[in-house]
C-alpha cells in the first residue's frame, strides 16, 4: 500500500458526499431503500451504502471518516486472524510514535518525494510555534530506521521482525471515497530485516499469500497475486508484489494489500548495519508489508447489491438476525421466547446471533434494515413456523428461503453459512473471471479499455512503454496502467509482440484504470 | 471532552528539559482565545510547503554509535543513550530499568517513547483481558467495567497458556456484545471551541497543523506526548442510569472477587490512579446539542459517563507481571517502586512500567519474544 497510491495522478469519478441526515430514520416509516442503483450510478450507490449500512459517517473534516461499530467489527475480526498468522513466524507487535522529525524524513529522497505533498505538518502547540515542525507519519519506514539501525550490530540480532497496528494520515487532496482513499486510516504495517536476499525474499511471499487468505477466504473477494512494474513498485524499494482485486461496475482495478522487498537501499541510507558470522561488515535485506481498512471497501464494491451491503458470513459481526413475527391472536410470547432460544443456541456453537425483538418496527421493515446492513442469514419465527418446530431461513445473497427443523438448527445453520460465504466468492469470481479479455494489439487494448475489461496483454515490460500507455490513455476516466504481473503466468508463444510497442514480449501483465 | 489527566504537578515547569527541542510554554490565561474560524475558506488545493529547517537547529537524533560489535558495548550504549538524554540522577535508576529491560527506547521527539514488543505484548494482554471482562459483564447486566479500579492480581488459573486465551469463557462469542469504533485523529477549531471550560487547562498541549484545513491532536500528559489507550462513552435517558454505572463497580468488585477470579486485591487506593471513571452528567449533552424525544413526546437531554484505561495504567502496577527468572530485573523493578522519593520527577513515574500477572515460568520466554496471541483466533 505505501508509496504506490502516491504515484496515481490521474482523475476519477468522484464519489459525491453523502448528507448523513437525508435519510433520517422515522418511526414506522417504510423510508428504508437506496436512492441509486450499483449498475447505473456505482459511485453515488456506494456513497449512500456506506452510510445507510451505518458503516461510516461523514465528519467534520473533509476525508476523514468515523468508523462505527459495524465496520469496526469487520476490521476487527480480519485482525484476529492476521495478527495470530504473524505471531507464528515470530514477527512481534510493538508502537512507534506517530511523529517523524524533519531531518528523519529526508534522509530518503525517493521515498520522500513519494509521499511529501500528503504529509501534515504540526507547527504549533497551543498557541506558540514549534522550534522545529514536525511530521505526522505517511507510513513509518523513517520513523523506524534510524532504531533498527541501533537495535542490529551482528548477525545474531538478525532477524528483527517487527509490526504495528495503527494509523497513519496522508493529507490527499483529491477523491475521498470511504475506505479507499481517505486523510487518515488504520492499517497493519511490518518492517523486518535479514541477513540475505533469499530470507527476504522468501517472506515477501509468505506475508503476500495471507493477504491473499484475507480477501479470498475471509472478504470472499477474489484477487491476484503479482508483481508490481517499476513504475508502479514502492518508491525507494527493490520490488513491490500485491494482490489485485478488480470491481467489475467501474471496469476498475484496486490495489488490495502490498509487500514490498525493500532491497538494501534502506539499509544503505539509514546505516543498518551487522557483523556477520565472517565477522564482515554487511547491510541488512529489508521488507515492508501492509493491508488497511481499504479491504472493507473493497468487500462493499464487490458483493453489496441494490438493497445494500451484502456481508460475508466469516466477516459479519451479526451472522444470524432473529426476528419474531407476531401474528394477532397467536401465542407471541412463545414467539418471543422461541426467538430467545434459538440465538442462545446458536450462540453457544459459536454463531453470532442477535435477535430483533423491538417493538416500534413492522417485521417488513425490519427485513429490509437487516438487508440494508448485509446480515447473511435471517431467521423468522411466527405462529406457524412455532406450531411446526421449525423456522424460516432466508439467505441474504440470493433471498432463497429455507425451513429448517428446530432438532436440525446448528447443523443447518453453519452449512448455510458456509454455503452462502463460498457463493459470494463464487459469484464474485465469475463475475471478475468474464471481464478479463485477453489482446494482443493496441486496438483491441483501447476497445477492451472502453469496455471496462481487465485486460491481460503481452508486454515488453519496459518503463517507457508504459509511461507511454499512459499518456495516450490519459483522459477524464483516467489512465490506463499495470495492475500487476500475475506469479502465474501463461505460455508466451515465441515472436509475441508486445500490443503497446511492437517489441518483442517478455510477460504478460494485468492491465487498467484502478482506484 | 475533558480527558482523564492527573492534577498538574507544580513541580512540572521545573523539571522540563533544557535539551527539548519542543518547548511547550504555559500559555498565560490572560492571552485573548482566537476568533471563531466559522467562515475560513476551504484550501482544498493548497500543498503544505516542505518545510527544511536549517542544519543548525537539527539535533543530532541518535546518539553516536560504538565501533565494534562487542556485547559489552552494547549494554553500556544502553547506559549512554540514558545518560545522553541528559536526565537528572534521580530517575537514572528507573530508566535504566525500562531501557535495559527493552520495554520502552527513547525517540527522537522529545518525550516521545517507543513501546517495544515486550510492553507492546503486555499492552495486548490487559486489552484481551478487558474485552473478555467486559463480555462477561455485558452477560451479566453489568454495563461498565472499570476493573482496574480492582488492581486484580489474576491467579494462575484464569489463564490458559498453552492455548493463550482466558481460560473460563470464549471470547470470540462474549465479545460480540462489545462494540468498537474509531473516530478521527483530528478535531476543527470550531469544534474545539465548544469545550471552552476545558480548553484553557488543554491548551499548552494542542498541537496544530499547517495544512489546508486546520486541525489539532492532543497530548495529554507531559509523562509522554502520546500514549495508547481505550476510552467508553455511554449515554443514558436518565441520571440514575448513568448514576448507576458508575457505582456497579461495588457490585462488580463483590461478583468479580467472589464469583469468577477468587483473586486477592491488595490496595484499591492504587487502584483509583490506574482507571477512572466520571458521569459527566448533561454538560456535555448541552454544550454539543446531544438532545432526545423521549417517551412522552418532549425532548431531553442525555446524561453521560465515560471511563478509560491507558498504557499509563501499566505505571501504576495495576497489573504485575512476575517473572522468575529475572532476579535483576525483578529487584531493580521492586527498589524502584519501594525507594521512589516524594519529589521524584513526573517523568521517572511514566518510566515506572510494574505489570505483575503471575505467568508460569516455561511461558516467560514466549511473554518477552512476543509470542502472545491476545484473542482466539477465528475458526
């Protein structure tokens, strides 16, 4: 994630700001619904969405964003799997401060031009002026350098392999759109060094296939692992690698979670050096890694539909919703207390069940706020279903309804729940799967653009070429670019010709306009 | 919002550092308070310049390093970064004890820390414990859980180590009840302004950005400028709602005591330092419009409560980590709580890191290499 957004200068469809207040909420009023449809106006749908669902609410300042409990939750969960998954390869937590000092931050120039016209600045405290500014972290290569520099004199305090939970602020100017580009964020950043190129390397990978875990099997969001070009790779670095999703309503690319193999140029400007076991003066091998609350984004463009979010079940922090359906003359405290029993059971096998038992909403409305806030699974309880010892299941990706025996519930329930997880990610795959086109000229490149595909061309990888791609597809949508070279690659026939420059091809590569 | 800072310490302007290279004067009450900014431009497409101060005024952010390599080296550049910092005898003990132990290492900032994996894993511990011991509370009706009021020493038993969870109840079940949120870093002058009463006391502490739209962030205490922590906010129809969260904590210390931990809780006084908890009453439903229509149709206003732990909990030895194989650590550890003068210095207190949970000894490696996974992995 860090350095390559720097780099995308390129306009984009703004997505407008959303007044929190517009759809204030009336009691029994039957108000609930999306203004815009994903398939025809994608930027304000996901605008009303997000704020809809209770996601996010605006704030005071332009591009930052309140993160309320349900999507907190989201991140929250994400970070009970990764957090564990680093802990095993002995990568440890710590927090280093928020501020960077001037002199640290120049010390890299590449890395900070990257970043300096998104830096904030502190100047003052209270009322009287700092001797020296100070700079709110971009990210924390600077911040944490000039300390594993002190921390590392010989090979046996190698590796140092270190993470931090937090945020960070890059004061964009264009284009705030929640979760995916805001002034400040939270996100997972890790910064390890080695003593060789082949640990580094190899934990490049390993850092890249949990991230790749994170939106395949917890998002239900299909990505691609690959490498970044030398245009696009982290400023300062050696090479970036990343996994792309892709949102088919846009025709859009999206940078989903980077690793990069810092090489030694870090080591090399802040002095990080060791004593190896030749006892030779050597640098360290470096790598820095991060994913952010950019993924809940890119799980809402993915699988939410036109009556709102549409949350995976291993990512929901309500999985089940209960809702009793009173009918007159019918016993409604046995509903009632049916409705009670189920969460408790559903509960105690480890389901997240919450129940909806207020009484100032209609059972209909009540559907459709659980169906606005993407619950995958609702459960309703009336007389009928009571008499019978069942209840009634209805899935919230494709609305299937679905009885189920009362004996049977954990069972059923947990197979519906994986049923529904692995069917968004089916669904998301086939969708991603059938925009990608395959050319091989620059016609068909620019006709495959225009069709909002994701288009895999054979490519001579050179930087000219594609800062060249990229002004002749400059334009109000954007510019075409890399989105990566996937590890995976096809056969490339002898004679291939790259379709943007005539030269022979070396690779193929993912190519787009992306967020 | 009032926060939760210590009464200030006379004795603060006298023990500011000459080396610092962010003086913070005490702004004189007298001074006018700026104008609303109600109608400030936005600046939308103004970069901030790239501010370079001159190579004069830019100290040197690391102390030099020794030559070689040699382990004996190491532990006096340890002992040179401390002395470097040019911090007065009184706190040399425990520092030392902070930096040799490699909890904290100094920044470049001035009163700014780096909190190492060794604190960092002990900051993750109370937050698992908190987020299970609020699960729990929420189960039992309980709706706050200001437990370091109890200064529990967590018996042997409460724990799992062998699969790094809380033993005696699952909290990836319990912890749905609880819900998190994350606002902003930042806060607009106007919004600032509101807490009017508050900001004289705040001010000398805001810091504020050059940037198109201005903005603030605060540094509580001069212990360290910037700290972690978890703070609540609840909001009631009633005062004795609010009332009444406040005071379970007499009810939880009896049910906590009794019913789950059977743990012995030595001194509540110490206690109250490490955790607080206010009912901030309407003020701040007034002052920010926080109004609603209740039952009858009329509109009132909420009464609130907050309460917050901190990484500077861990200064006052609400938790106590003991480890046995660490006779020098655990004795420097020790003589520093016991031998503290009366005028030691504030900034030896935020030094001071005493956590005591007794941990069996084959687990005090795993503790010290980070090997702490705070919450059960999903399945």
């Amino acid at each position: 994630m860090a350095g390559t957004e720097a780099k995308k200068t390129e306009s984009k469809k703004p997505a407008a700001k959303q007044s929190g207040g517009k759809k204030k909420e009336v009691k029994k009023e039957t108000g609930l619904g999306l203004t815009h449809r994903k398939a025809e106006n994608f930027g304000e749908w996901y605008s009303e969405v997000v704020v809809n669902a209770e996601m996010i609410e605006y704030y005071d300042i332009s591009g930052c964003y309140i993160l309320r409990p349900w999507s907190m939750a989201i991140w929250e969960i994400m970070q009970e799997f990764f957090d564990p998954e680093i802990k095993k390869m002995k990568i440890k937590n710590c927090y280093f401060p928020l501020f960077v000092s001037p002199g640290v931050l120049q010390k890299e120039k590449d890395h900070v031009e990257g970043f300096a016209p998104e830096v904030a600045w502190v100047t003052k405290s209270g009322e009287s002026e700092l001797e020296i500014p100070i700079a709110i972290r971009p990210t924390s290569e600077t911040v944490m350098y000039p300390y594993y520099s002190k921390w590392i004199r010989g090979h046996r305090d190698l590796p140092l392999k270190l993470n931090q939970w937090c945020n960070v602020v890059r004061w964009e100017f264009s284009n705030p759109t929640p979760f995916i580009r805001s002034r400040e964020f939270l996100w997972q950043e890790g910064h390890t060094a080695f003593a060789s190129k082949e640990e580094a390397d190899a934990e490049v990978l390993e850092i890249l296939e949990l991230y790749r875990r994170i939106y395949e099997e917890y998002l239900a969001v299909p990505v691609i692992k690959g490498k970044k070009s030398e245009l696009e790779k982290f400023a300062g670095g050696l090479y970036t690698t990343s996994v792309e999703a892709f949102i088919p309503n846009t025709g859009r690319g999206i940078q989903g979670a980077t690793s990069h193999c810092l090489g030694q140029n870090f080591a090399k400007m802040f002095e990080i050096n060791f004593e190896n076991e030749k006892g030779e003066r050597a640098m360290v091998w470096q790598n820095s890694w991060a994913y952010s609350t950019r993924t809940i984004g890119v799980m809402v463009m993915v699988h939410g539909d036109d009556k709102g979010l549409v949350l995976p079940p291993k990512v929901a922090s309500v999985q089940v919703i209960v809702i009793p359906v009173p009918y007159k003359d019918a016993d409604t405290q046995g509903i009632f207390d049916a409705c009670s029993a189920t969460v408790n059971t559903l509960n105690e096998a480890g389901i997240r069940a919450e129940s909806d038992s207020r009484d100032n909403y209609s059972p209909g409305w009540k559907y459709s706020n659980w169906e606005m806030k993407g619950v995958p699974l609702r459960i309703e309880i009336g007389p009928k279903d009571l008499a019978n010892k069942q209840v009634r299941a209805v899935r919230r990706d494709n609305g299937a309804k679905i009885d189920i025996a009362s004996a049977d519930l954990v069972v059923e329930i947990k197979k519906l729940l994986d049923t529904i997880q692995q069917n968004l990610f089916d669904v998301a795959k086939q969708k991603r799967d059938e925009c990608i086109q395959i050319i091989h000229t620059w016609d068909e490149f620019v006709q495959a653009l225009n069709q909002r595909k994701m288009i895999f061309a054979p490519w001579c990888d050179e930087e000219e070429v594609e800062a060249d791609v990229k002004a002749r597809t400059k334009g109000e949508m954007g510019a075409a670019k890399t989105l990566c070279s996937p590890f995976d690659q096809p056969e490339l026939p002898e004679g291939t010709k790259c379709f943007a420059s005539g030269k022979p091809a070396t690779k193929w590569t993912y190519w787009g306009r992306s967020y | 919002m009032k926060r939760f800072m210590l009464p200030r310490n006379p004795l603060m302007d006298a023990v500011e550092l000459p080396s610092s290279p962010s003086p913070t004067p005490t702004t004189s009450s007298t001074k006018p308070r700026p104008s609303s900014r109600k109608h400030k431009p936005s600046k939308e497409n103004d970069t901030p310049s790239f501010i370079t101060p001159s190579p004069a005024k830019l100290k040197s952010p690391l102390p030099p390093r020794p030559p070689s390599s040699n382990p004996l080296k190491r532990k006096l550049t340890a002992v040179d970064a401390v002395t470097n910092n040019s911090l007065p005898a009184p706190s040399d003990s425990g520092i030392k004890v902070v930096v040799n132990t490699e909890m904290v290492e100094y920044y470049d900032i001035s009163s700014c820390y780096i909190l190492r994996p060794w604190s960092m894993a002990i900051w993750e511990i109370m937050q698992s414990f908190i987020q299970c011991m609020s699960a729990i509370l929420q189960e039992h009706e309980y709706r706050i859980a200001d437990l370091f009021l109890l200064n529990i020493y967590i018996s042997q038993s409460c724990f799992n180590f062998e699969n790094n969870v809380l033993e005696f109840f699952d909290p990836e079940v319990k912890k749905m009840k609880i819900k998190t949120c994350y606002f902003p870093l930042f806060v607009s002058p106007e919004i600032l302004q509101k807490e009017k009463d508050h900001v004289e006391d705040f001010a000398p502490e805001y810091g504020t950005l050059s940037s198109p739209l201005c903005g603030a962030y605060r540094s509580f205490d001069f212990r360290s400028r910037q700290f972690l922590w978890q703070e609540r906010h609840t909001a009631f129809a009633t005062k004795d709602e609010a009332d009444a969260e406040v005071f379970e904590i007499l009810e939880l210390y009896r049910r906590i005591y009794e019913e789950y931990l059977a743990a012995f809780i030595p001194n509540t006084g110490r206690g109250i330092q490490g955790a607080t908890s206010y009912c901030l009453g309407q003020n701040f439903a007034k002052m920010f419009e926080i109004n609603f229509e209740n039952e009858k149709g009329e509109k009132a206003m909420v009464w609130k409560s907050s309460w917050a732990y901190s990484t500077q909990t861990m200064q006052r030895g609400c938790f106590r980590i003991r480890t046995h194989d660490q006779q020098v650590t655990k004795t420097q550890l020790y003589r520093c709580t016991r031998v503290r003068p009366h005028n030691s210095i504030l900034i030896s207190e935020a030094l001071l890191i005493l956590i005591s949970i007794n941990i069996p000894k084959k687990h005090e490696q795993d503790l010290k290499d980070g090997n702490w996974v705070g919450v059960k992995p999903n399945p």
